[in-house]
C-alpha cells in the first residue's frame, strides 16, 4: 500500500485544495484533510449523502469523474482504484476533463489495479497532457503522478 501523504507532500505544499474522485466509503479522506483542503465526491446521492454524514467537516459535491462537469478548482485531483471500472476511452476522457478543474501547475494523483488496468496504457494516456513526474507499483496497485504541462 502507498503512503499518500508522504507521496505528495513532496511536491504538494500543505493546505492546498484536494479533490478526491470518488470517495467511496471515505477511506483515504481522513489522512488526505490532516494536510489538504480537502473535497470529496461521489457519482449518486445516495453516496454523497453517506459521505456528507460521516465526514461533517468534509465537503462534498456530486460529481461524474468522467465528465468532470464542476466549477470547483483544485490543486491536485486524487483518486484510488476509481477509474479502474472505465474503458480506455473513458479514462482518456476524464484526463482530459481533469485538465478544466486543475489550478496553474495542477497535479494528477491516481491509484490504478493492475489486475485492472495496464500501465502502459495509463502512462501513454497521462503523457499526452501531463508530464509525469513519478509512477510506482506494488504487487496490486499502482500510481501516477503527473503534473498540467
């Protein structure tokens, strides 16, 4: 498993904004708002509404991670295994759209399955629009982190 935190806190100062795609039950949530301005997000109500109980000092905004249909502006964008269940085309198209939501200098933090997902694919993808700054994996998973050229 990946430390988090100790990934973009080298090159994400302290209290930037963090939108993290798709929360789910909002396990990464607590670590990433100790350091960051954190906002979740969720593609159903039903989610939202989850997430808005258990995190109360947490916001939270119902957001399509594909469309990435959304005023909101970020530092970074962040997400674990929540593209994974997407087409190529797909993921593609959310990077795309991420470009919208991200501040000057914005970056990309993305966990992918490898069972999933084929890296090569993902880093062909990202360099098209990012430049990468660093990607690792474990037996399971791996990340990206990329940076708005």
């Amino acid at each position: 498993m990946f430390d988090i935190i100790a990934v973009l806190k080298e090159h994400l100062p302290r209290f930037q904004k963090v939108l993290e795609l798709g929360s789910k039950k909002g396990e990464d949530l607590k670590l990433l708002h100790e350091y960051y301005e954190v906002v979740a997000s969720e593609n159903e109500k039903v989610k939202t509404r989850y997430l808005k109980d258990e995190f109360i000092d947490i916001r939270v905004i119902l957001l399509d991670i594909i469309s990435m249909d959304t005023h909101k502006k970020a530092d970074c964008l962040y997400s674990r295994n929540s593209l994974d269940e997407f087409s190529l085309y797909e993921i593609s198209q959310s990077l795309e759209n991420q470009k919208k939501v991200l501040n000057e200098n914005g970056l990309i933090f993305h966990i992918f399955d490898s069972s999933k997902v084929d890296k090569n694919e993902i880093l062909t993808l990202v360099n098209t629009n990012y430049e990468l700054i660093e990607s690792k994996e474990d037996e399971k998973n791996f990340y990206i982190l990329a940076k708005l050229c």
